[in-house]
C-alpha cells in the first residue's frame, strides 16, 4: 500500500514540476488560469494611483502611506482586482545589477499581501520609468532591455512562489511627448514586451505559468491595433495585452480648450446637452462598442487577454447643470465598464484620490478619511456596469472639533490671493468671545500647483503667529503639509493665539486669504457660552452634514437638525 502511494506522490509531483531543455524548471502547482480565464475573473478592477509610483517615495504626491484598511475598504466596496503602479528605478542599490531595495521591495510585497489575503487579483508593473518609456528608439534599444531584462529579473524572483491571482505588467505607457509613434517607436514598444516575457519566464517555478500583461505603444488601442506584435512565449494561453481608455479625450480627461472640452457624452444625453447649448463628442456608445469589438477580434480571437489597465473620467460639470452632468458621467462608466465585462475584458479604474472640478479629478475613495466615498457618482456607475450591487456609503463626519461655536461666515468660494476669497473677521468678534478663543477653517484642497492659508491683522499691514496642533506658525502654512491630506480632500484647521498676538487680534482683526483652498465655513469657538447637542439627541434625529447629506453616524462637529446648526458632542 506504502509503495503505491509512494508512485501516486511521485507522479503528482512531476506533473507539478518539469524541467525544459534550456535548463529552465517549471511549478504549475495551482497554476491553472488561462490568461482569459484570469481577466473573465476580474469583475471590478481598482487602481492604487499616485502613490507607489511616486516619485522618491510613497507619499510624495500627497497620497498617504496605504494601509490594509484601506485595501479592505475597497475589497468592501465590490472591487475584486487591484492594480499597483510601482516605480522601481527610485529604489535601487545597484543601477548596473537593476538590484532593489530589500526595504523597498518589502513594502510591495506587504500591499500584495494584503490584496491576495482579500482573495482579490492583482497586477503589480513597471511605471514612470522615464529611462526607458520616455526613450523608444532604436539608439537606446539595447542598453534599455539589458537593463530592463535585469530588472524584471529580479521582480520576478522576489514573486516566484507567489499563486496565479497575482500577473505582471511589463511597462506603463512609452511614449515620446505623446506624439503618433514611428515605425522605430513600435518596434523597440516591442522589442520591451519581448524582454519583458523572457525575464520572467526564464525565473522558472510559478513564474513559467504566471499571466503576464504586455502592452501597446502609449497603451494607446489605436496605436496597438496598427503596431503592436504578440511576444512569442513557451506557455500558451497565459499573455495579456493591455490598453488604456480615457475617450473620448475632451470629455474623459479634457484638453483645456473650450471649444474642444465636454460636459454631456453619449446618445441617451444629446437632447440634455442641446438643451444647455453645450456640444457633445461624437464619439458615443455605438463608437466605444466598435473600439472594443476590434480589439477583442484582434487579441481575444488569438487567445490573449484583454487588460483595461487604466480607465475612467475626470469629475468635472458647470455651475447650471451640475447634477446632470454627474449622472452622465455615472453612465458614461456603466457603458464602459458594461462593454469591457460583456468582452471578457479586465477593467481596472483609475483612481488618484483627487476630487476636485476640472482635469485630473479621478478620486472615488478619501484615503485620508477612512477611504469615505467621495464620488458617488462614480462608484455607482462601475457597480452598475459591472453588474454588482451597489452599496449605499454611511456618509460620517471624521472630523473631531471643538464642541460649540458661532459661524461668521458660510459659503463655497476658492482662495486665490487677491483674485479669489479674502475675509476680514472684525475685532468685535474676537473679543465677544475672549482670549481663549478658537478658530477654524472648514476647506476642500483644489490646486494645481501648491496650497497655502494666510493670515494678516485686520489691518493688512503685518502677519500674526498662530498655533496649529501645538506647532507655533508665523504668517501662512500649507494645509496639505500640515494635515496629511491630499487634493480634492476636506480638512480643517483649529486655530489658536497667544494672548499677545489675542490681545492685537482683539483691536484690529483678523484677515484670512490663501491660494488652491476652496472655503467653506469659518467659524469662531470657545469652550463654553454656546448651545450644543449631545450625541445621543443626534442620533434620535434626521441629521445632515453641511453639504445637505444625510448623516448615519454623527461625529463631534457641527451639523444640521431640523432645520438648524448645532454643534455635536
């Protein structure tokens, strides 16, 4: 009976294992997924943006550390696949070798670890490596594929005992100044996917199975469909091909040009864009389902997989149709999302945790928030199209301020220096309520190059000191830097004074102006005198936050019941 058993494990393990001619060992253990099967798999895919792939380090664009809460935030939310940009070039120890940092590396590994304990996909790649993706051509083609050869190399190593849930990603998006790509372009696109395959492949164990995503020139379909060539592999059935879908560009991303940017996409929205007078792109559902027919009968005929790796739409609308223009963006990404599911294709939004109005706005989580959702509009519409159900967010205030005061001013209107918002709070108010005295700023960051909050005497002719969290601050400071929060992000400020720079305030006032800060409400406290609501009598009542939402779990902050402001606590 032992010698029969002893033959059954033997013969178990040599289908695991196997050994190719050219000395490379193979372990399909567990690895049964075509590359179709894996990208059928994937129902909704999510993009960690704007953070591993920063530059210098994690935090460097102003995204926090991520954390596992926060994967599980987004496993929660329906998203079954995570895709981590990663920019590896910032982290080596030996630029020759391509060898990475035992620490940096760590870190990733830690994020996947987290997704795959969430049973969800994963895709790590190689991103915003300007000494290859910005550098197509021939002159640079060898010295850029050793080099890249050696790099995937060693990501591979690092992954190799790593299950079939998790594929690589060779490149990002090669491109010179986004320019049409020659005939050298393409060809050293993909002399990269060809390196890219021979790297990992040759690692051997898991990795000879692994599914593997290669991609197009710019990650452009357009470009791909004219120029892209299939990498030759010795496993079957287990390449990707990867695109990136924005289009139409003046409504997905906009171009900054008025004439050519739009609020309205779609056939179902053209009277509704009429109406508004606004244009509407010609591009609609029909030309999106014909994009994604040739793209499958081009690859998904072939037996590759079909990646998405980035989509989505910047949030943006105008002051006279906003809510309109939301839905039509929710639908827009039902329609996408719709279109890639009913293919077979893996989606993955892009997701870069902004939120403000205009270009680059793709935020549908605050990671500083506990990953509240912050663009319903956007979540809805990829669960729709997905064809999961959508989940009503809990709308909650994370935000713990002092327990009473008096709003002096309320409104929605951005600081920009002396072309924006200026308030002068005058001395009376100061005063009123005595040296202990607080003040806070409620705001949402909205910036394109920095952000900043500054103080004058009311007088304007000399700045103040002012206390923040215990850090004593002359004239100004950056609510970003000072709070961990990024763009598109609510924050505020709880200011204090010493009773010298009080005692000034007190006659002269106090006057407030900034730049990349939307304000919202500037209230001034103190720590008694003024009515408050415990929290208990909150939650008895229909409470809204400020911006007219309903509010499930209250916090310490200042909401709206019955009609009017009270201060929670």
């Amino acid at each position: 009976m032992n010698r029969y058993f002893t033959l059954i494990i033997s013969m178990l393990l040599a289908f695991a294992s196997h050994t190719y001619a050219d000395g490379t060992s193979s372990n399909n253990e567990g690895m049964t997924l075509s590359a179709q099967e894996w990208t059928r798999n994937v129902v909704m895919g999510w993009n960690l943006g704007n953070s591993l792939e920063s530059a210098g380090n994690e935090t460097a664009w102003g995204n926090p550390k991520t954390t596992q809460e926060m994967i599980k935030k987004v496993h929660e939310a329906g998203f079954n696949a995570i895709r981590i940009p990663i920019r590896w070039g910032d982290h080596l120890t030996n630029s020759t070798t391509m060898t990475i940092n035992a620490d940096w590396l760590a870190r990733v590994k830690e994020i996947v670890d987290w997704c795959l304990a969430e049973d969800m996909y994963v895709v790590i790649n190689d991103h915003h490596e300007e000494w290859y993706d910005r550098n197509p051509t021939y002159a640079k083609q060898q010295a850029n594929n050793k080099k890249l050869s050696a790099l995937w190399t060693n990501i591979a190593n690092a992954f190799k005992d790593y299950g079939e849930k998790l594929a690589f990603a060779g490149t990002n998006e090669t491109t010179i100044n986004w320019a049409n790509p020659t005939k050298e372009n393409q060809d050293v696109q993909n002399s990269y996917n060809q390196t890219f395959v021979n790297a990992v492949r040759a690692t051997g164990g898991k990795n000879l199975y692994r599914v593997l995503v290669v991609q197009t020139y710019a990650c452009s379909p357009y470009h791909g469909l004219n120029g892209f060539t299939i990498p030759t592999d010795k496993v079957e059935g287990r390449l990707c091909v990867e695109y990136h879908y924005y289009d139409p560009y003046g409504y997905g991303l906009l171009t900054g040009n008025a004439n050519s940017d739009y609020y309205y996409w779609g056939k179902a929205y053209e009277d509704k864009a009429k109406a508004k007078g606004k244009s509407i792109p010609s591009d609609n559902e029909t030309t999106q389902a014909n994009l994604f027919d040739r793209i499958n009968n081009t690859w998904g005929k072939k037996g590759l997989g079909i990646v998405m790796g980035e989509y989505g739409v910047t949030n943006h609308y105008t002051s006279d149709d906003k809510q309109t223009q939301q839905e039509n963006m929710q639908y827009y990404l039902k329609t996408t999302v719709a279109n890639a599911r009913k293919r077979g294709f893996a989606a993955f939004v892009w997701d870069n945790n902004v939120f403000s109005n205009g270009n680059e706005a793709f935020g549908i989580f605050r990671r500083s928030q506990n990953m509240a959702v912050g663009n319903e509009y956007f979540l809805k519409g990829i669960c729709e199209g997905a064809g999961t159900e959508y989940k009503e967010p809990e709308h909650h205030e994370d935000i713990d301020v002092p327990t009473d005061g008096n709003v002096y001013w309320e409104g929605d209107a951005m600081m920009d220096w002396g072309d924006g918002l200026q308030v002068t709070i005058p001395a009376s108010e100061f005063s009123a309520i005595g040296k202990d005295v607080k003040l806070l700023l409620y705001y949402t960051l909205d910036f394109t190059d920095y952000n900043m909050i500054q103080f004058f005497y009311g007088d304007w002719n000399s700045n103040p000191s002012f206390i923040i969290d215990g850090q004593t601050i002359t004239k100004e400071y950056v609510p970003s830097d000072i709070h961990g929060i990024a763009n598109g992000e609510d924050g505020v400020s709880v200011i204090t004074f010493s009773e010298d720079v009080y005692n000034l305030i007190a006659q002269k006032g106090l006057a407030v102006q900034g730049h990349g800060v939307r304000l919202k409400m500037i209230v001034l406290t103190a720590t008694t005198g003024i009515k408050t609501i415990t929290m208990d009598a909150a939650n008895k009542g229909a409470i809204y936050n400020l911006q007219g939402k309903r509010i499930t779990k209250p916090q310490h902050g200042i909401y709206i019941l019955n009609g009017k402001k009270y201060i929670a606590k």
